[in-house]
C-alpha cells in the first residue's frame, strides 16, 4: 500500500529485450556519475523558513527485492539526511559465510542457529562505509561471493537467527537516534524490524532489470552471466517471499517506486519528495 497522495507513479516497468535493457542501463550509469549528487534540496520543517533540515530521531527504512537499489539508494539517502546506515542483508550473509566456511549443513535450522547465537557480528553504520565484522575480523569481501549469495536465504529462513539478528538490529537503531537517526534496508524492516518508522520505503524493479544490474556490479560480460544471474535472483525471491518467518512483504504505509527506468538520483530524490510532508515532521 502506498501513502502516496496520488499524483503520478514515476516507476515504469521496463519491456524490450536484454540488449535495450542493458544499453538503457549503460547510459543511466554514464548519465548517473554525470549529475551525482543531485541538487534536489532537503526539505525544511514547516515554520523555520530556509533554515537547514537536520532531522533528529529518523528511522528511514527501506526494503526490497535484490537488485533493486535498496544499498545504493539508502547509502545516499543517509548521506543527504546525516544519518547512520545499515545493511541488514551483511548480517544475514555474515552468519551464512560462517556457516560454510565451518562446513554446517545450512539446510540443518538447529546448526545454523547455534551459528548465529556463537558469533559476534560488528556492523559499521558510516553510509560512506559501511563494515561488517565477524569475531572481530573484517569480511566485507567475504560475505559477496556467489556461494553465499545462493546460500543466503536458507539461513535467513530460520526463525532463531532473525531473532537474534533483529535484536541486534534494533540496538544498532536504538544507538543510533541520538546521533540523528539511520535509514535501515532489508526484508523486513518496516514490517518487523521498525514498524513505527516515520518513512517507509518498498523499492522494485524488474527481474530482469534487476540481474543486470546484478551482473554489471559482478563484473560479468556475457548473455549467459545474466541468465544465471536472473535465474538465481529468481529462486533468492521465490525463497524470500516465501518463507514463514518474517517474509519480504509491502509493509502499510509504505512509498512503494518501481526503479526499472529511473536513475539513482531520481530515485533519491522521489524518496525525498514524497517523504517531505514525513521528514517535515520529524522531531
Ligand atoms: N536506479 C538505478 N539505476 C541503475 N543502476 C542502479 C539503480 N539502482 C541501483 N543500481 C545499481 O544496481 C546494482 C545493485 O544495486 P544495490 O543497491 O546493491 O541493490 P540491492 O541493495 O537492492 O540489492 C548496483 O551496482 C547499483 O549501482
Ligand atoms: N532484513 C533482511 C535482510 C536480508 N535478508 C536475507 C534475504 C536476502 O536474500 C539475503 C541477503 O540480503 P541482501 O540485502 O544482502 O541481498 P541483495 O542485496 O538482495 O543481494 O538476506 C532477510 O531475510 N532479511
């Protein structure tokens, strides 16, 4: 469900084949880099005239299926705004990547989640960057390979791992409202993790739009990379959506853009713009 006032949704679903996708893509990523940051203002609070907006106590958060912009989008979001960010699907692929390099069965919920309860995760919230840390050692690279992206999502089907990970989570906010605020992507993060946050977010965008984009930041060239990329993106959704505990849904409330045609920046700044009234209101 969307708040949205109901003026025009700019999210348009892409069609055509991969070629045009890609091509549409390559020029918004030349287009991207030429006008970053945009010049969109923040909005300031009703009544102080064009004295600048630092909001206090925002939770911003942002979910979404994989590719469609969520990590990128919130980064620079946090970075207009002033605020913390975190990456909860790190701490999920975290737990996972030490679930394969200790070779526990992650299809073994009981194994997976004395992963969980055993290991220190240390996130790092700096939109300009952010860190993840196991037991104190940094895997920030680690924690992106394809064998944990592919295995993800069974681990994140365990109920006893989200519990201790959205603990986790929710101190990470708590902290983090004194220093202003933290806008916080994922799964399940206006539905179960923040539901009171003042700005919800719900960002789509094509599958297929999707593995290119995927495909693109994995370095990978050829047609084949991307069918790959598209049919595992496809089955991480599937799982994802799913799964009993605490599945990717549209949480109430929430601005809901389809990001297949728009470039980051118009995603940004469609966020701000239909959040104004939200972030206006805000202590
Ligand atoms: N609107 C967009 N247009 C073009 N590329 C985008 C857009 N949003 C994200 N990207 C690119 O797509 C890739 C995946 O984005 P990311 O933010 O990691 O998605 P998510 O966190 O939802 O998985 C990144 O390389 C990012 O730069
Ligand atoms: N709040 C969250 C965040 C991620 N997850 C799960 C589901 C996702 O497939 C994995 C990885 O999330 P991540 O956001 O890193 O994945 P992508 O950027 O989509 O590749 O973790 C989750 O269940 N709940």
């Amino acid at each position: 469900m969307s708040p949205d006032d109901g003026s025009a949704s700019p999210g348009v679903t892409a069609t055509g084949s991969h070629d045009e996708v890609l091509r549409t893509e390559q020029q918004r990523g030349a287009e991207q880099s030429a006008v970053w940051p945009s010049s969109v203002p923040v909005p300031a609070p009703a009544g102080t005239g064009t004295a600048p907006f630092t909001p206090t106590g925002l939770v911003v958060a942002v979910d979404g299926p994989g590719g469609s912009g969520k990590s990128t989008v919130s980064r620079e979001i946090a970075r207009r705004l002033g605020l913390r960010y975190l990456d909860t699907g790190a701490m999920y692929r975290a737990i996972t990547q030490v679930a394969l390099e200790r070779r526990i069965d992650i299809e073994d919920p009981s194994a997976v989640a004395e992963v969980a309860e055993r290991t220190v995760l240390t996130v790092g919230t700096d939109p300009d960057r952010p860190s993840i840390a196991v037991d104190g050692d940094n895997v920030d690279e680690q924690i992106r390979t394809r064998a944990v992206t592919n295995a993800v999502s069974a681990v994140a089907a365990v109920s006893a791992v989200r519990s201790r990970l959205v603990a986790q989570q929710r101190e990470i906010i708590a902290e983090s409202l004194a220093a202003g605020g933290i806008v916080v992507e994922g799964r399940d993060i206006g539905s179960v993790v923040a539901p009171d946050a003042p700005v919800k977010v719900f960002l789509t965008a094509s599958t297929e739009v999707r593995a290119l984009r995927r495909s693109r930041q994995l370095g990978e060239k050829g047609v084949d990379d991307v069918a790959r990329t598209l049919a595992e993106l496809d089955r991480r959704d599937a799982l994802d959506s799913t799964r009993t505990a605490d599945p990717l849904s549209v949480p109430d409330g929430a601005i809901v853009l389809d990001s297949s045609a728009l470039s980051v920046p118009e995603v940004v700044d469609e966020v701000l713009r239909q959040s104004q009234h939200l972030l206006a209101a805000t202590p």
